[in-house]
C-alpha cells in the first residue's frame, strides 16, 4: 500500500522494533552495542554510535530481551538491543513534475540535478528551517540532496536496497 503525502510528512519517527523489519535506518541512540547472537553476553562485532547507518532485517525476542538482526556498512552483522532508537528511511517516488536538490537547505544554494515525476529516493532527513521545512534525499545512486518540503511524493513500501 502506499499514500500521497508532502516529503516533509513522509518524516520517519523512531520506530519501535516491530515496524523495523527491512528497514534502511540512522542510528539516533548515542551508543549501540553490535553482538554477534541476540545475547548481551554474545561478543562484539562492533558498536555504532548517533549518525552510523544499518540495515534492519528481522526482529526475535531471546531470555525476555528484544534484539534486531542489523547488517552493516561493510558487509558485517549482528544484533541490536531492541530498544535502539532508529530513524527509519522513507522510500518515496516523486509526482511532483520536477523538482531541483539543492547543496544545502536553501534555494540559494548550489542545485545539485534534477528529480523528474516518477524518481525514487529515500527520505533520509528532515531540517525544520526559515522559510520552511526541507527534506535531505538520496537517491539510489547515493547522491544526496534537499528539497523543499512540500514537494508531493508518494511513499512506496520499502523493500531489498
């Protein structure tokens, strides 16, 4: 299923762990430990920190905790306690005709090319700011950008990628 919104209504929250199932997301805890099994007393694979990205695939509950199977930048995996705090990616397609991404959030920045009616990206911010909200895209070659927050975008279901 999917919904026609403005981009800045697409803002992704921290997600409890039952919506984090294939889900792209930013790390928003301050320090997560990364286990090799959903055990807290498993070894280290890693630890993340606020602002680290990660691919959450599948949720278990193990001795009453929470944990997240998470794969990371790098090809590495592991579990995540799960109450991190994440902010989930939004995949969305734009209905807008066009719209421009801009360097930073400002129109008087340096555009950065040009989204056509139909492109997708990820919504992977949003920055409240004067005059308005805008959102920090990537697209799917990893190009980043902002747009203005009342760009239409439709919210697609998120799936592999």
């Amino acid at each position: 299923m999917s919904c026609i919104l403005r981009a800045a209504d697409a803002r992704p929250a921290a997600a409890e762990p039952t919506g984090w199932l294939l889900a792209n997301v930013r790390i928003l805890s301050t320090l997560v430990p990364v286990h090799e099994d959903a055990d807290r007393q498993s070894p280290l694979v890693t630890s993340l920190v606020a602002g680290d990205e990660a691919r959450l695939v599948e949720a278990t509950t193990k001795n009453g905790q929470r944990w997240v199977a998470a794969k990371l930048p790098g090809g590495r995996e592991g579990f995540v306690p799960g109450d991190t705090r994440v902010y989930v990616y939004s995949r969305v397609r734009l209905l807008d005709e066009e719209v421009t991404p801009y360097e930073h959030p400002s129109p008087a920045s340096l555009p950065k090319g040009q989204y056509r009616k139909r492109a997708q990206f990820r919504i992977i911010d949003t920055i409240e700011s004067t005059p308005g909200t805008w959102v920090k895209v990537r697209d799917y070659s990893g190009a980043e950008g902002f747009i203005p927050g009342a760009t239409r975008v439709q919210k697609l279901q998120d799936g592999a990628g």
